[in-house]
C-alpha cells in the first residue's frame, strides 16, 4: 500500500460519481459540474503522483495541476456561455432540446 | 493517511454525491464548493499549499459564483424540466461502475512502488516563480493566449444580439427567426 | 481632474468635525431634557384664560361673550353662560362662564382667539410638554384646568402683559374718577338737598323715594351690602390694582 | 383619489421627443421575452417627500412608464375655507406648504388685499419682503439637503441645511409665535410688530449665512459623484415646460425668464435690485444651482431690505378683523413662491365667506412632468428627478 | 526595556504554551492567538459602530449617541442585547438551510482573512509564504455567501440587491488584487511578513522604506483603498443598500442576530482590508523613522488601522452614492486600466533603481494616465462645474 494509494482512490471515486452524474442529468449546467469533479479528480492525482510519486524533478506534476486549474477556469466560462447561448434560442436547457443542428 | 486527509476526502465525497444527486440545482451548485473547499484541503495537506490556494481563488471565488449565476439566468431550479433523463440513472450507474472495476482494479494490482530517492522539498513560491519563468514559460504564454481567447468567445456567444455585432445575425441584420 | 471634489468635500465635513468641538454656531443642538433652549418670548402653545387675584372663580377676566367661540377655525371652544353676574376688575356686573371648555387636540394654537377676544381674557400658554394617556377626557381642558392667574402671563409673556396691565390700570383709573365723581355730585346733590329742605320739604320728600342713580355706586367702603362679598376685587380705594403682589404698573 | 392616468396626459406633452415611448397601459413584456418589473414606490417609501406613490413599470433598470399617485394628505383644504369667515381660512394656509407658510400667508392676504382693496403700511411690506426671504432661504437649504440624501449622502448636507434653517426658524419663532405654522399676515399687513432686537437678530443670520453656502457649495456642487449622478439626468426641454406651466426654479433651470417678482412686482420687490439666475441644461444638477444662486439673491434682498425698514404702523388701521365682509367681486393674488407660482383665486359675494377659494399649487402643477423627466432613466435617478422638483405634498394635495 | 514592551504578547504566548505538555502545544498557542484575535477584532467592531455614529454626527454638527455608557460608548453592547433578544424571523417560502448557512458563510471567510495579517513583529497567526493568496483567496469567497443569502430568503428585492452586490464585488475584485501585485514584485515574496520587513528602515537609513513613499506605491494604495470600499459595499459604493432606491439589500429577510452577524461581517471585512493596506503600503508594523523605533511595533500596525478605519468613516459621511452603472464603469474603464498599468512602472521603477530617476520616470506616466483615464471616463458629456447666466444680462456673473 504505497503512500500515494489513498489519494488516488479519492481521485478515482470523484472522477467516477462526476461521470455518473454527467452521464445521467438532463440539465445541461448540471452535465458541466460532473465535467469539472472529473477534471479535479484528474488534477488531485497528478498532485498526489507528484507528492509521493518517485520522479526526483520537483515540479512538474505541481505546473500541470496549476495550468490543468487556469484551463478549467477558462473552459468553464466558454461552457456556460455555450449554454446562455442555447437557453436563449431554445427556451430551455435541457440537452434534448439540444440536437437538432438548425439556428 | 494523516487525519487530515479523511477530513478533506469526506467533504469531497460528500460534495461530490450531493453534486450529483440533490434535486434543487443551486443546491448543487452549492455542494460542489463544498467539494472545491475538500479539493483544496487535500492539495494543502499534500504540501502544494499554493496550488490549494489558487484552486479556492479560481473555483470557489469565479466558477461556483459563475455556475449559480448562470443557473438563475436560464431559469433553471423552478422544476420545469425534469432533472434527471429518465433511466438515466441506471444508464450512468452501469458505465459508471465498469470504469470503476478498471480503475480501482488498476490502483490495487500496481507493484513494485519505488521509494523516493531524497526526500521532499517543498518547493517556495520564489522556486515556483523560477520554475514559471523558466522551464515553463512557452505553457505560461499559451494559457494566456487561451484565456483571453475564452474570455472574448464567451462574451460574444453570451452577449444577446441585438446589441451584439453580426454574429447570429442574418446578413441584412434583422432578428434570426426563431 | 477627477477627484479633486471629493478630495474639497473631505476637507469640509473635516473643518465641520473638527468646528463641531469649539464653534457654538456649528453645534446647535442641546441635551433636551437636561438643557433647554430658552423659549422666545412671542411663543404661543395652547391657550389659557387669565383670571386677576388668587381666586379664579372670582377673578375669570371672561366675560362670556362667546366671540372666540365664533372665530376660532376649527371651532374647538365651547361656552355656556352663567345665568348670574358678578362685578369684573371696573366693578361693572358681567356674565362669567359657566363652562368653557377647550378642546387640545383639536386647537391649533392659531392664537386668533387672543386677537379677537376684547376683555384680554384668553391668551396663549409656552407649556408644551402635555403628553397625557387619555386621548379623549385628557385633552379636553375644562375651565379650571385653563385658569391661570395674571402673575403666570406677567411671566411668560413680560412685555405684552406690562402694556395690558398698564392699559387696565388707566381704565380702571378712570372708573375710579368718574366714581368718585358721580360720589361728590351726589354728595353735593345731596347736600343741595338737604340745604333746600328748609325751602321745600315736599319736593326733597319726592325726590328721596326715586332710587339714587340707575347704577349702584360702588360702594367705597365694603360694605355688606353688594351683592357678594368681593374681597379682592374693586374694593381698595387705592388705585393700585388690588392685592396682587406686584405687577404694578 | 385623483391619478394621472398615462394615457390621459401622453396628449398634453406636445410635440416632445422622448427617447423611449410610453408603453400603452397594460402591455406587459418589453418584446424581447424580458417581463417588466412593476415595483410601486410609496407611500411608506424613505425617499418619496411625504405620502406620495409612483407606480414605476421597469424593463431591467430603466423606466417605461411611471404614473404618480397621490391624494393621501387631501384635507379637503378648499370647501373648509369656503365656509369658513375670511381670517378663518388664514391658519389653514400655513398647512399648504408646511415649508414655507409665510408666503403661503402673504399670497392669501395679498389676493383678499386685491378683493377688498386694502392699503398695506410701509413698514408691513417690508416685513413681508423680509420673511418671504427668510422663507425661501430655508426651503431651498431644505430642498438641496434632502435632494442630496436622496444620492445616498448619508445625511450630511441635510444636517448643515437643518443647522441654518434652526437659526431662522427661531427668527420665526420670536416675530410670529410659531416656528412653522406662522399665522402671521393679515388683511392689511402683518400681526404683531418686531419685537425689539429682531432686527438685529435677523442681520445676524443673514450676515453668518454666505458661509454656510460657500462651505454647502465646497462639500457638493464640486463633488464629481454628485456632478455625475445629476448633470444631464432628468432634462426638461423648454417647450414641456412651458406647456405644462411649470413654474419657479424649475422653469427657471430650463432658462425661461419668469419670476414674479420681476414680471409682477407686487409688495415692494422693485425698490430691490436683485437678478434672477437661469439654467442652460433644465436638468437636475441645474435645478439645484439654480437654487443655490436664488438663496444668495435672496440674501441680497434681506441686506436692503433691513437696511431700508423704516418706522411706522405695521397694520391698516381701518382693516377690520372680524365681520370682514368684501365687496363682491373677485381677484387673484399670486407671488412668487420657493416652489414657483403660489396663487390664490378669491370670488366674494359680499357675506363673510368666500363664494369660491381656489389655490393654484405650484408644486402639483411641477409634479405633472415628473413622468416626462423619469423615462429612460433608472430607478436611482426617479428618486433624485423628484428631489429636485422639490414638491411638498401638503400642497400637491390640498 | 523597549524589546520586551515589543515581544510582550510573544512572551506572554509563550509563557502559556511552556506550561502545556508540547503534544498540545501547537493546538493552544492557535486557540490562544485566534482567541485574542477574535476577541479583540469583536471589541473593535462595537467601538467602531459607536465612533461610526458619533463621528459621522460630529461632521454633521450633532451629538451622536451619548445616552449609554459613558459618552455613549456602550452603545454597541445595548445594539448587541437588542439584535441578540430580537426575534429571529425566516420567510415561510425561504430555503431554510441555505438561508441559515448564508450568514455564517460570510463570517467565516471574512474571519480567515486575520490569520495572515502581521500584527507586529513575530505576531502572525499563520506564518506561510503565501500569505496574501490566502487573504484574497477567503476574500473571494464572500460574494457565494452573498448569493446564498440573497437568494434563499426567496424575495424580488434581495435577489436583485444580491445580484447587484455579487456584480461590484467580482468587479472590484481584480484591481483589488492587481493592486498587490506591484508590491509583490519589489518585496519578492508573497508572505505579508516578508512584505512588512521588506520595507523596514535599512539599518543605515533614517526614513522606512514604505510603498507609499513611491509613486506607483501612492497609486496602487488609492487603488487598493477605493477597491477596498467596493468590497465592503461602503460609502460611494454602499448602492446593495441603497435604501432610497429599491429596499436594503440582500439581507432584508435576516432580522435579530443574523443581521447582525452580516453587519460585523462588513466590519470584519472592513477591519481585514484595511489591515491588509496598512501591511502592504504603509510598512505594517514598522515605525516610518528609524528614530521613532522605540514605540512597540503592535502600536504601530493598530495606529495606522484606526487611522485607515477613520478614513473609512470620514469618506462615509461624505460623498454621495453612485449609481450601478457608474460603478461599474469606474471600475473597468478607470481601476482596471490603471492597475494593469502599474505592473509595467514597478518593473521600470525596480529597474531604474528606485531613486530619483525612479521618481523621475514614474510619476509623470502615473499622472498623465490618471488624467487621460479620468477624461475617458467622463466621456463626452462633459462633468464639470457650470457657469450660471442671469436673466437681463448676456455674460454670466
């Protein structure tokens, strides 16, 4: 059981309750809050790999985690954008409403 | 295993489930701060004490406030629509829990953990500063690049059109038809 | 240059701060009911009816003639006349009030009554502390309540009282002269009379069954015989207004 | 209670451009899927002066329409006085505009002066010139404090305007009687005399007044935020204001040159040199200069006037004070009030009341063009347009 | 003598902590440190309310409350009794929990942000070289609890007092941080300790070396101190509150200790912003003449806090407030510019060597961009005084 074990089974239990619930809701934000716990859950294991990991280069895992949080932000923004952007032709933002390619 | 860890890992979990599974949306909104805030305490007892604090600056302070905003604007939370597609738990939980046994099936076989060679240096702010400055400047310039570009097609797709420019517009200008 | 407004403002409620310690003009405001701002003189609350002497029963100045009933806006004064008389500060009987009633709540303290009340009986009170429980009983001021002697005018209204006074002392000055007049003509009359009784007894006979003059003479000696016993008023000979301690002219 | 309903008074605005159109009544989304926010402001609302509602129909932050309620504080002022005796209806018009009574008083006396045809003394004209100085002094320190508390200044403009105002309340105080509700004028000039050492007293205030205004003038008319949140907010064109006969400062503000003191010259108001500022804009940062600059008109008049009182009886001595019985006839006396033209129409028919008694309300009369000002601006700036209308309701309503 | 006068809550700490068995000892010497803190910034928020009200009376030439307590003094425990006994009313159609957690989720973040702040030397809660990120990363966080409350009491007008609230917090909230930024570039570390001895007195110098004693410091301090008001929503920027315009603002539903708990929120708020200006521009606890080194340090920090404090309440009983879009406008097209601009003149100026040909360069930028920023953003209606004309007479007097 090496240190970083734990870390990486929280990382995976986010990463698998974020891909249930954007695979199961219908409401187009709340599909974003499951992307963003799956890209923590990414996030929380590069620090921990970079914690207890055995690469003697100290910051590497640190870096990625920071530009994988300013990525996140960004992305954010741009999502919900996205689905103003929807709402406002659509009425609703419930994904169904969402297929058909016109307007 | 330090104390702290089972702290910070039950509020993310906790977060996490309630994210996911209340009803309310601003609920959800709400809870997933509660995950943020665990997210930072595990990255402040893993040592990466700027990385936490950061993390807090930028998801509780911009994107949970952004989330919840976003939430009120497309009226969302007053029940109309159904929350959840219908099966769609079941869907969710089946994909969810073949990820799972892969995943936590990879986590237990690994083996032959090499132990650090010396032992850990936290690095300083200054070093992290360096090391931005250096190795990793060309990443530094090109999430700056993205970051304005996310910020300007945000506002365009945001902004309504009738005050916003040509985009959405038929070419004489008039209102798209619905 | 933006700013610099504000930067001016600053500097004004500073100077205002600071000015607020040292400067009387700038602190206007006192502690009320520890200190009090002295009340102007010409301040006019609620009315009042002035009575002379100690004994408002006697004294009332009101004559009942019921003008301020007329006047007043909201018509908040209400009189009921006696049916006797009593003699007022120049000895002449006069109706008095039985009732005069004022009603506070709905007074406006307008002080027309004052204006238009001829025998200064009603004049305007500086008492404005008059919170009561009872709505209805409570501010409606009966005659004994609204009584208030000349010495309680004198005080709060100092210049205004000195002329009446001044103006009742002539007047009843001049009662007394022409009293003392009509006494003398009719001593003379009488002695005339009694000279020309010799010449002619039955005429003098005639003459002392008619009643003496239309009025009764006030009696310069207080004799039982007016009406009532008036300690106070119109007795003293003196011109001095009678026996209220000061207030001379 | 009387509405100015929107439809009925879009006629009267003349050709007028407004840069939104009034929304017929009843329409209810702006078009675009956005509803309209109706919020009514008043009559308990902390900014609206005394109990007056708005019904302010939003779409975001700007207004589409706004039609004003009022009639709370009708106290049926006119019917009384018309079945009350002529000097009955004297204390009652104190209670018109409770700021200002001494002219509500002057205007009465001077239409029953008109009716009756009563000589006035030379000492009383003065002493009406003087109070209906100090009168307008401290209704307009009062307007510019509570037009400033309207912008969120936390009071202290108001509290320096109230400092000043106490000094000539007192002065009211010790010449009429009361400090608001002065009763002071009669058929004929003025109750009482000055009490001795009033005079004095009122060179005093008038003396220490110019720099209460200069400190007033340093704390606001420079301050940028002030500047910002009023200038170009609220304009009133010429023509609407002409048109809806508006009067006073506000006309004034829009640069029409109409005071009644100078076009009328009642009482003795020629004998003084005084000038009459004008605005160039009509909006509400020149509603307020335009008042800061009468007060310091007004303090030019009091220096001559005191100056000048002569001796003398300070009432007709043939005015009869009870059983006043005019001619028939009738007449219109009007001054020129803080709030703009207060005037009052008299029609007698010889007994001891009037056969008709009518006010004409300044501040109602400003009040009509409140919607034409508010439309395209937000919420905040309804609040301030209304402060710098300055009305009083006891006159709005009557 | 005058160290210890100095170390005398050091020594005092460390007296208490001696007598615990040292397995404790980290958990006492926090528990005794946020105690004091919270003690004391409590007792500061009562006597600030008072000395708000009778200063802000004094500058209108009134009293003020003198009826409680020694020249009224007391007055904050009788407003404190009183919100405590008042009753505690929740809307029926409010989301009782979130609505019950709105208040202490704003108090929370507000009371993290004192870990970071140098009281005097050696005198810091939490000794951590990211000190400042974590000031502003608490101060983030308040806008949520700003929205939980404005949104779970369920009422038209606190959610658009909220909305508002949220609007000029996020927009004020980066030229409050960019602000700091410069003086992170000439201090070289982010830890408010390193800051704080970064501008003590050399030892051969007589005058500190504060922040504010530099162009850009002048600049980013007036920045850092308006953006600091925004976010207290205080003074100018009190608009959540507008009580003319639409009603107070997203705490209209909160009544009895709630409210109250909001109201010392933006004290606390208040308090830690203007700490955090006195560590990063005014040289924190160090004394701004070698001479005057003598008086302890702590006295220092709390004397320039009163005076910051007392700026707060002079400029609040004096400007007026603006309105939303104003705001917003001073703070995207004038803060935001402005602080962007002042990266570049710290860089220069550290390059420059920071003496005279610092000033030289530096202010002279400053000010013209202050002057072409303040022109811009007034725009083309011109803002300004006007020159009234009298009837009768063309020119104007």
């Amino acid at each position: 059981m090496n240190p970083a074990q734990p870390y990486l089974f929280l990382a995976a239990a986010l990463f698998i309750i974020g891909m249930a619930g954007a695979l199961a809701r219908r409401n187009a934000i709340l599909a974003l809050v499951g992307i963003e716990l799956m890209l923590n859950a990414a996030n929380l294991s590069f620090v921990a790999f970079w914690r207890h990991g055995p690469h003697p280069d100290p910051q590497t895992g640190l870096m990625f985690a920071l530009f994988s949080i300013a990525i996140a932000g960004a992305e954010a923004a741009v999502g919900l954008a996205l689905i103003i952007a929807l709402f406002r032709h659509r009425r609703s933002v419930s994904l169904e409403a969402a297929e058909s390619l016109k307007g | 295993m330090t104390p702290w860890f089972l702290l910070f890992g039950g509020l993310v979990v906790v977060g996490a489930l309630g994210a996911m599974a209340l009803r309310n949306p601003v609920h959800c909104g709400l809870s997933l701060v509660v995950t943020f805030v665990g997210l930072a305490g595990t990255y402040l007892d893993l040592g990466a004490d700027f990385l936490g604090l950061a993390q807090i600056l930028v998801y509780v302070g911009a994107v949970a406030i952004l989330l919840v905003f976003v939430m009120l604007l497309t009226r969302t939370g007053r029940g109309e629509s159904p929350e959840v597609r219908p099966g769609g738990w079941w869907w969710g939980g089946l994909v969810a829990a073949l990820v799972a046994v892969g995943l936590v099936g990879a986590l237990a076989s690994v083996s032959g953990w090499k132990p650090r060679s010396e032992p850990m240096t936290f690095p300083t702010v200054r070093d992290l500063g360096v090391a931005l400055m250096t190795d990793f400047v060309l990443p530094l310039q090109l999430v700056g690049v993205v970051l304005t570009a996310a910020m300007i097609g945000a506002a365009i797709l945001a902004l309504p059109e009738r005050r916003g420019g040509r985009v959405g517009r038929t070419p004489k200008g008039e209102e798209p038809e619905q | 240059m933006l700013g610099v407004g504000i930067i001016k403002g600053l500097a004004e409620t500073g100077r205002n701060f600071i000015g607020s310690y040292f400067d009387r003009d700038r602190l206007v405001t006192v502690e009320y009911p520890e200190q009090r701002v002295p009340l102007r003189e010409n301040f006019r609350q609620f009315p009042f009816l002035v009575h002379d002497g100690q004994d408002a029963a006697i004294g009332l100045r009101c004559v009942a003639c019921q003008i301020c009933e007329k006047e007043c806006p909201p018509q908040c004064i209400y009189i009921e006349k006696s049916k006797d008389k009593k003699p007022d500060h120049l000895g002449k009987p006069q109706f008095f009030p039985a009732v005069f009633n004022i009603d506070i709540s709905v007074c406006m303290s307008c002080q027309i009554c004052v204006e238009v009340c001829p025998f200064d009986a009603i004049k305007m009170d500086q008492d404005f502390e008059l919170s009561t429980a009872d709505r209805f009983g409570g501010l409606l001021l009966g005659k004994t309540q609204l009584a208030r002697p000349n010495t309680h005018f004198q005080r709060i209204h100092p210049r205004e009282a000195a002329e009446i006074d001044t103006r009742r002392a002539d007047e009843r000055q001049k009662a007394e002269a022409k009293a003392k007049a009509d006494a003398e003509a009719k001593a003379k009359a009488a002695a005339a009379a009694a000279a020309g009784t010799a010449a002619a007894t039955t005429t003098a006979a005639v003459d002392a069954a008619k009643p003496v003059g239309a009025r009764p003479a006030p009696t310069t000696v207080p004799g039982p015989a007016s009406a009532r016993a008036l300690p106070g008023a119109g007795a003293g000979t003196v011109p001095a207004a009678p026996s209220e301690p000061g207030g001379q002219v | 209670m009387l509405t100015l309903d929107a439809d009925g008074k879009q006629g009267g605005g003349g050709g007028v451009d407004r840069r939104f159109e009034v929304l017929p009544a009843g329409v209810e989304s702006n078009g675009e899927g956005g509803s309209l926010l109706e919020i009514s402001m008043g009559p308990q609302h902390p900014s609206t002066h005394g109990v007056f509602r708005m019904d302010v129909v939003l779409d975001g932050e700007t207004v589409v329409r706004l039609k004003p309620v009022f009639g709370y504080l009708h106290r049926n002022h006119e019917k009384i006085a018309e079945n009350a005796s002529y000097l009955a209806a004297m204390p009652y018009t104190d209670r018109l505009d409770y700021f200002c009574s001494l002219t509500n008083n002057w205007a009465y006396a001077l239409a029953v002066e008109k009716l009756a045809g009563l000589q006035v003394p030379e000492r009383a004209e003065f002493l009406r010139v003087i109070t209906a100085e100090l009168t307008r002094l401290q209704n307009h320190v009062c307007l510019a404090g509570f037009l400033m508390q309207d912008m969120g200044a936390s009071g202290t403009p108001l509290m320096y305007g109230f400092r000043e105002r106490e000094k000539i309340l007192d002065l009211f105080e010790s010449l009429t009687g009361a400090r608001m509700m002065c009763n002071y004028m009669r058929f004929g000039g003025c109750r009482t005399d000055a009490p001795p050492g009033w005079l004095e007293e009122a060179r005093g205030v008038v003396d220490r007044f110019p720099r209460f205004l200069d400190e007033f003038e340093n704390l606001l008319s420079g301050n940028e935020i002030m500047m910002a949140r009023t200038q170009g907010v609220g304009v009133l064109t010429r023509e609407l204001a002409v048109s809806a006969s508006v009067t006073g400062p506000v006309l004034r503000a829009c640069g029409v040159d109409y005071d009644l003191r100078k076009v009328d010259g009642y009482g003795i108001y020629p004998r003084f040199h005084f000038r009459v500022p004008l605005g160039d804009h009509g909006d509400t940062y020149d509603r307020y200069m335009i008042r800061i600059l009468e007060m310091r008109e007004s303090l030019a008049i009091l220096r001559q006037a005191l100056d000048q009182i002569p001796e003398g009886p300070v009432i007709d001595p043939k005015a009869k004070l009870r059983g006043f019985r005019p001619k028939p006839g009738e007449a219109y006396g009007r001054i020129e009030a803080p709030k703009g033209e207060l005037g009052f129409y008299l029609i007698s028919d010889g007994t001891a009341n009037p056969y008709r008694y009518r006010v004409r309300p300044p501040s109602l009369i400003n009040l009509t063009v409140l919607e034409d000002l508010c439309l395209g601006h937000n919420v905040a700036d309804t609040v301030t347009i209304l402060g710098s209308i300055d009305i009083v309701l006891g006159e709005v309503d009557r | 003598m005058a160290a210890n006068v100095d170390q005398i809550f050091v020594h005092l700490m460390q007296m208490m902590v001696d007598r615990v068995p040292d397995a404790v000892a980290p958990w006492v010497r926090a528990a005794v440190g946020v105690g004091a803190v919270l003690g004391l910034f409590g007792l500061l928020f009562g006597l600030t309310t008072v000395c708000e009200r009778k200063g802000i009376a004094r500058m209108q030439n009134r009293l003020g409350p003198n009826r409680v307590g020694p020249f009224g003094f007391l007055q904050f425990a009788a407003d404190g009794i009183k919100s405590l006994t008042k009753e505690d009313v929740v809307p029926r159609s409010a989301d009782r929990v979130v609505h019950y957690l709105a208040p202490l989720a704003l108090l929370t973040p507000v009371v993290l942000t004192f870990l970071v702040l140098p009281f005097g030397r050696n005198m810091v809660l939490m000794h951590v070289d990211t000190g400042l990120l974590f000031f502003f990363a608490a101060g983030a966080s308040t806008e949520l609890a700003v929205f939980m409350a404005g949104w779970s009491s369920r009422n038209k007008y606190s959610l658009l007092g909220a909305m508002r609230a949220i609007a000029q917090m996020i927009s004020y909230e980066l030229p409050f941080i960019l602000s700091t930024v410069g003086v992170v570039m000439i201090a070289g570390t982010l830890s408010t300790v390193g800051i704080v001895e970064s501008q003590a007195a050399r030892p051969g110098e007589w005058l500190a070396r504060w922040n504010l004693f530099t162009p850009w410091g002048l600049a980013a301090f007036l920045l850092f101190l308006i953006a600091a008001f925004a976010e207290a929503n205080r003074s100018p920027f009190d608009l959540p509150e507008g009580e003319s315009e639409i009603v107070a603002g997203y705490f209209i539903e909160y009544s009895g200790f709630k409210f109250a708990l909001f109201f010392m929120a933006e004290y606390l708020g208040m308090f830690a912003s203007s700490g955090m200006a006195v560590t990063l521009f005014l040289g924190g606890w160090t004394a701004p003449v070698a001479a005057l080194d003598w008086i302890p340090s702590w006295l220092w920090f709390f004397g320039k806090l009163l005076a910051l404090i007392a700026l707060f309440i002079w400029v609040r009983g004096t400007t007026p407030r603006l309105r939303m879009d104003q705001l917003m406008d001073f703070a995207w097209k004038f803060m935001l510019p402005l602080a962007l601009l002042i990266l570049p003149v710290v860089a220069v100026w550290h390059y420059l060597g920071g003496g005279w040909r610092g000033w030289l360069f530096c202010t002279p930028v400053l000010a013209a961009a202050y002057v072409l920023l303040g022109r811009a953003l007034v725009g083309r209606r011109r803002i300004q005084r006007r020159v009234y004309r009298y009837a009768g007479e063309g020119v104007a007097s």
